[in-house]
C-alpha cells in the first residue's frame, strides 16, 4: 500500500513561489505519480503528472510554464515547484497515484492572497 504525505504549502503573496513535496512509502502500481488540487468550492482538478520511469511529466495548461514537477534523488520524495502564484492557484495540493486523485495524501493549503 503506498502512503503519500505532502507538506510544503503556505500563505504566499501573488507572483510568490513555493516549493511542496510528496514523501512516498510503497511502490505505485502504475509508473506515474501525480499532483491534484482543489479549491474551495471545486472538484478536485488534475495538475501534473510525471512518469516515474522516464521523469517525462506532464502538466495543465492552467499551470504549464509555471509549475515545476520533479523527484527527489532518492526517488521516495516527489516536488512541485510552484512560481508566478496566481490567487486562482489557491486550493488544497495533494499528490496522488491517479491522476483523478482517488488515491492521495491528506493535502496541503497554498494560499495565494495580497
């Protein structure tokens, strides 16, 4: 069974940056990890993936060019390097093994506020 527990997240002003990440225990069944969020009110919201074989990620439109997925060198820590912080970036982060976010961690709250 694979444990995911983010950490990272925080009140942050627009065009700030933050960087979270995703201790993971256990080996996914699929061969990628991904990040959702969701912001109040909203469903949950597919942000990036990244294939945990070739390190090739993936990511929303919303967030390409912004937002940075990556693995640690250990390879049990997964990051999401966040930058230019939109208020719409506001929601709570969580790494998953599914891109749906079925399976996930308990989150993280990014706030983007002035």
């Amino acid at each position: 069974e694979v444990q995911l527990v983010e950490s990272g997240g925080g009140l942050v002003h627009p065009g700030g940056s933050l960087k979270l990440s995703c201790a993971v225990s256990g080996t996914p069944a699929r061969n990628t990890l991904s990040w959702v969020r969701q912001a109040p009110g909203e469903e949950l919201e597919w942000v990036s993936t990244i294939n945990i074989r070739s390190n090739y990620t993936y990511y929303a439109s919303s967030v390409k060019d912004r937002f940075t997925n990556s693995r640690g060198a250990a390879k049990n820590t997964l990051y999401l390097q966040v930058n230019s912080l939109k208020p719409q970036d506001t929601a709570v982060y969580y790494c998953s093994t599914d891109t749906a976010g079925r399976t996930r961690g308990q989150g993280t709250q990014v706030t983007v506020s002035s």
